[in-house]
C-alpha cells in the first residue's frame, strides 16, 4: 500500500499527576531522520527510545517530535519555604533598625509579604519510570501518523494510476503511429524524386535503400516495448506493501529515458504530439512521486 511522506499524529497517555502530550508531524525528505525541536529537559533521557519507536513505523520522510508535559491541575502542591532568605530578610531588617534606631517587634506577617519567602516546588520526574506512558503516546501518535500516511498515500496511488493509463495510452498510439511513419517517408520521397527527375526512371534500389536507412533510424520498437515494461512495473509498486518512493524515482528516471528517445528518433508530427501529452502526464506523476514514502 502508498504511503505518503506527510502526515500528523497525536498520542497522549497519564502517568501520576503528569500528562504527556505527543505530536508528530511528517514532511517530505530524502532520507529518513527523526527531529526533535522541543524536548523537556527532563526527558532527554527518552530521546533515543523515542526516535527507535518512531523510525520502525517510518521508511523515510522527515518527522518533527513535540513532546509537552502537563501538570494535573487537580494535583497536591508541594510549597517550600526559603529559610536561608528568610533568615537573611530577618538579619537585615534587625541590621536595619540598628542603623534608623527604628522601633518595633519583627512580626510573621512582616516576613511572609517579601519577596520569594514561598517556593513551589518544581516537578520532579523520574524518565524511566514514566517512560511506559511515554512510550504509550508515541505508539498512538505514530499509529494516527501512518494512518493518514495510508490515507494520502491512496489517493497519491488513485492519481498516478489514472495517469498511467493516459500514458500507456499515448504509448500505444506512438506503437500504432510508427509503421506508418517509413511508409509516408517513402510516398513523400517518392513524389519528390519524381518532381525533380521530370518523368525520367526513378532507381528502385536507391529509393529502397533510403527508406530501409530512415527505417533503421527512427525505429523506435525497443524503446515503445521497454516503455510499455516500465509502466507496468510502475503501475506494481503502487500495489506493494514496502516502501516504494525511491524505486518509483529509479523507473520514472528510465521512462523519461525511453520518451526522450523516442522524440529524438521520430521525426513525425502525430508522435512528437503525442510525445508533448505524455510528458506532461510524467510530469505530474513526477510531482506525486515526490511526496510518497
């Protein structure tokens, strides 16, 4: 089955009072690689895992990884205090009213207003322990990535498919178009012999001779046959299971081959028409080509 090169994913799994939130997102690339533009510090630990999960449900395309964490807000809090500031605001507000000669009792509340006396204690999250729930976002996440992967990657097959059928099309009608070819080189030629020589004899075996020279030179039956071998084989791997983006590359490359071929050895009006059509088609399925895994 097609797949395409992009798509999106999204996995989310809980763990104690934390939510990990994963987001994948896949665009075309050359090769394959698994980037990560934003990873908590505190799960850099799970990079490789992570990118190991991913890169066995991918064949190639580039694939961003956001992985957030989200505190549960109905959590316990943990509230610390700062005794060595407060106990420094405390020698310093006593130093102070030494220096003024200020009176007055240092009251709690006196303390408790200043600034950073309260610390909320920052989230303390064990990688490994939590690395099941992790794992467990990323899977869904990739399993929703490749899905809409097989989804685009259908309508990329359907697309191409049509195109296919124009092409063999159009091949067919060069195959059906060439004998004629050598046979309109020889009336043309022919007529022309006879304009030129006035009503005498015309050579037979010269004539003969011109045609065979031109028949040998714009015959284009290998190249129409191969041509006709490529598509099908193009037309296969749009049915295969494994990933087939860089093979499809390879066979366009050799379809383009044979075309070109064809338009430098047949010197015809309808086949260097036909020609045009069919490399526009090619084209576009070159376009497609580029997006598929």
């Amino acid at each position: 089955m097609l797949k395409s090169m992009t798509g999106y994913g999204r996995g989310e799994a809980i763990v104690q009072e934390y939510q990990f939130i994963v987001e994948l997102k896949a665009v075309n690339h050359r090769y394959k690689e698994v980037v990560f533009p934003r990873l908590p510090r505190l799960l850099l630990l799970l990079e490789d895992r992570i990118r190991r999960l991913i890169l066995g449900r991918v064949a190639r395309g580039r694939v961003d990884v956001f992985l957030s964490i989200q505190e549960n807000p109905d959590a316990a809090r943990t509230v610390k205090v700062d005794k060595l500031l407060a106990v420094a605001y405390y020698k310093a507000i006593k130093e102070l009213q030494e220096i003024t000669g200020a009176a007055g009792e240092i009251e709690l509340e006196d303390l408790v207003n200043l600034p950073n006396i309260f610390v909320v204690g920052e989230p303390v999250i064990d990688a490994l322990e939590c690395w099941p729930a992790v794992k467990q976002a990323v899977e869904d996440a990739t399993e929703h990535l490749v899905q809409m992967k097989a989804a685009e990657g259908a309508e990329l097959a359907a697309d191409i498919s049509r195109r296919l059928e124009v092409v063999a099309r159009l091949n067919e009608k060069i195959k059906e178009r060439s004998p004629l070819v050598v046979e309109e080189y020889r009336e043309r030629l022919h007529v022309r012999l006879q304009e030129i020589m006035a009503g005498s004899l015309i050579d037979e075996n010269r004539l003969a001779c011109e045609v065979a020279l031109l028949a040998e030179r714009s015959d284009i039956t290998e190249e129409v046959v191969r041509l006709a071998s490529h598509l099908k084989q193009v037309q296969a791997c749009l049915a295969a299971e494994e990933a087939v983006g860089r093979k499809l590359d390879f066979l366009l490359q050799e379809v383009n081959r044979e075309v070109n071929t064809i338009a430098s050895k047949a010197g015809d009006l309808v086949i260097s028409q036909a020609v045009v059509e069919l490399k526009s088609e090619l084209e576009k399925i070159r376009e497609q080509v580029q997006n598929v895994e």
